[in-house]
C-alpha cells in the first residue's frame, strides 16, 4: 500500500505526526503537496480534494491521507487508521483506545501552542494580536504547559511495564507524537522549557529515545523533515516566551 | 453493562455529547457527579479518579466514562468506544472512521465557540478578558461558524444515502452531536444563527429531526437535560453576538 499525505507544504504542522508515524512504520507513502505539480502532484493536488464539489468524504483542513479508496482527515483519525497497520498500537481495544485519548490530549496541547500566536484569528498575522498573544502565552507557560507535562509524566510514572513507553512495553504513536510535542515546545518556548524539563525527567527520556530509533533518526537528519520556523503551529518569538 | 459518566455537575458541556449517544442507545448509565456525595457518588467520586495517584489510565480532564474495568477519557474517544455498543456508527471500518472524523471536526467548532468567551484563560472570568473575547467572537461569528456550517452541509448534500443523516441511512452519534452544537450555537449566537441558517436548511432539518426521535424528545424534556447557562461552553453575551 503506497499511501498519499496530503498537508501544507513548508511547515511541520500537524502533518508531522502522521509523518512521523509513517517513518517509524516503514511505510512507502508520498508528501503530495512537497512534489511538483508537473507531475500531478503538489499543491493542485492537494487544493482538488479539499474544494472538489465531488469529494464524499471532504475534509475539513489537511492533514488527510490516502489509502486506496479511503480519504481519511483529522490528524488522530489518520493515526487510529495507521496504528494497527504501522504496529503503533497495542492488539487489544482497551489499549487502542488509551493510546487514541493520549494523542486526543496531545492535539488540545498543540492547538493551545498554536493559539498563543493565534489567540484572536487564524486569519489575522501575529502582528495584529501581539497585546492578545503576549497574555494568552503568559497563561501558557505559566499554567497549561506545567500542568500538560505533569499530566504525561504522570502517565509515564504510572504505566505498569515501566516509564520507556507512554504505554505499554513497545512504542506507539503517542510515544512518537510526544517526542514532536517537546521538540516543538522546546523550539517555541526554550527558557520555559528550560525551566521545566528538570521536573520531567521521564518525558525528556522518552523524547531522547524516540529520536534516537534508527528510522527516526534517519528521518529526522535527512532533507525529508523539515526545519521549525516561523509559519508553523510552533513558532518562536521571543516576548511569548516569558517563563518566570 | 451499566455505564458511569463522570463530567462536571451544573453544565451540559462536552458531556452532553455522550449523555445524547447514552440517551438514544437507550443504555444504562449513571450521571455520577451530579448524583449525591451520601451514596458514594457525586464530585468526590470524580475527583477521586480525575486526581488519584493510582489510576493507571487517568483522564486529563471531564467527560471520562467509566465502562466495566475501563476508564476512557476524551469525548470523541468516548464515542468511538460506544459508537458500535450502542449501534450509533456503520459496521465498516471506513464508516466508522469517517464518523470519527465529522466528530472530530465537531470537536474543533466547540473549542472555537469556547474560546469565544475565554480567548486569553480559562482560569479567568470572563470580564478579565472582554476586549479580547470581542475580536475574538467577531471573527468566529463572521468567519469561522460559516465556514463551518458550510462544511457540514456540504456533507449532508454529498451523501449517496440522501441527506437525512451526515453519513449512511441512519443515525450516527456525529447526528446528534451536530443537534447539539445547532443548539447550542442557536444559544450562544441567535442573531448569528438567524442570518446564516437560511444557508444550511439541511442542518436546520437535521437539528429537527434529532430533536424529535422519541428517546431524544423524552430526554430534552427531562430533568436530565440541563438548561444551557453561563457556565457553559455555549454561553450567551449580547455583546459577542454582533452579526453583520
């Protein structure tokens, strides 16, 4: 199965954590609107799915994924799609089902991190909602941030086959959407995340151990993953980034 | 099987999501926080799992729902697991995950409709952030609930099976979880809703429909049903409701 990902090209976003489960899984799948439209892909491509009057099955916003006849959007969906074909899951329903609420909680954490440069309008440049982005970022790292990473570390601490795993004894594709969550939280908010990190020593662990997997690391040095920046659900700026 | 939903008393909220798919699959279940403390239930039965320190799979925040030895959090999680149980999703795989999906769209208008009234923290009052609620709910009346409302009845109109259901021929929990955010949007933003309904009759018609199947009508017209308030996530402010 060749599977098609279809998201903004130029930015990780929230295709990264599809992206990064199709990496660990070894999955043969292409990055649609990266590629060139001479040859039927790019962003055409992409812009037929998401206003073709035609799609059954439209999707709100990328990311979505192809599978054969499936059209698939909404970044957790895509995941509990993949999970059992990837080996990103446990076999049973009950351990399918926690993995599935522990990224549900990672993507209210990535919609806050977007909201801290975005508090009044997606539409709007970070420019014209400074004053707003200034006090929603205090509230961030302050108070939802701690609270987050208390929140999984706890869930490490907890898991009963010892804190390598999320879940379980083998990873899944919350393990490898928690390593994005702190790679991006620590490009956005690096005195925050300075502060922080020393009382969670277990998700540092797990983002450590995550990078270093052979597919991961490969991935993560080569051309196909690209660099944070300033467009991104994660982005730096420094008067955000206000830890006291 | 009896279910135990645990979400906060005094509010529909994110549990209404659930309490709709528990009411119309007819099921069993236990409105935990909203029962008394003297019989072992109430809030110190849910905080004693929201905030145990032994519970292995523990909930970020309400609604979570407790079913035999699993505990599940997450709304949309939630449904996924009672989707097929109480016969609210298609028996496909593809069915089910498009289900999960148009929850999961649902998922992201409600958050929006809350940060309408709380853009900056939730930890704060409403009149702490006022000016920003303003800008706020301006764009989500003028931009952000069109295209949404657009979206899904764009669904309705594309589905093979007509347009009386968002997918198949019969009822999915993302009906009734649209009944309720057209009811709660009516709550929050009825001049809003005035202008822009005469654009979606499908999802007017839809609302209608949900609203009078027999256990649904039995169940608005309940005790069990809350009012909307103040506290909830649909709330209404004259002010925030400047529709153009």
């Amino acid at each position: 199965m060749r599977y098609e990902l279809y998201y903004w090209p130029g930015i990780q976003g929230r295709g990264e954590f599809v992206r990064l489960a199709l990496e660990e899984g070894g999955a043969d799948y292409v990055d649609v609107a990266r590629r060139s439209a001479r040859n039927g892909l790019g962003m055409p491509a992409m812009m037929k799915l998401l206003e073709g009057e035609h799609v059954v099955c439209p999707p709100f916003a990328p990311p979505f994924l192809r599978a054969g006849d499936l059209l698939i959007g909404q970044t957790a969906n895509i995941l509990l799609f993949l999970g059992p074909r990837l080996n990103l899951v446990p076999k049973d329903e009950a351990g399918r089902l926690w993995v599935h609420q522990l990224q549900l909680t990672i993507a209210d954490l990535v919609s806050e991190a977007h909201d801290t440069h975005h508090p009044i309008a997606s539409s709007l440049y970070y420019k014209d909602q400074k004053p707003e982005a200034l006090r929603r970022a205090a509230d961030f790292t302050q108070a939802r941030i701690p609270k987050f990473l208390a929140y999984f570390e706890a869930v490490l601490a907890r898991n009963p086959h010892g804190d390598t795993f999320l879940t379980g004894d083998s990873l899944t594709y919350a393990d490898l959407s928690m390593f994005q969550v702190i790679a991006g939280l620590r490009y956005a908010f690096p005195r925050t995340m300075k502060r922080l990190e020393p009382d969670c020593p277990r998700l540092v662990a797990l983002h450590d151990a995550v990078a270093d997997r052979p597919r991961i690391a490969a991935y993560l040095s080569s051309a196909r993953r690209q660099p944070f920046n300033q467009e991104d659900v994660f982005r730096h700026y420094k008067e955000l980034d206000v830890s006291s």
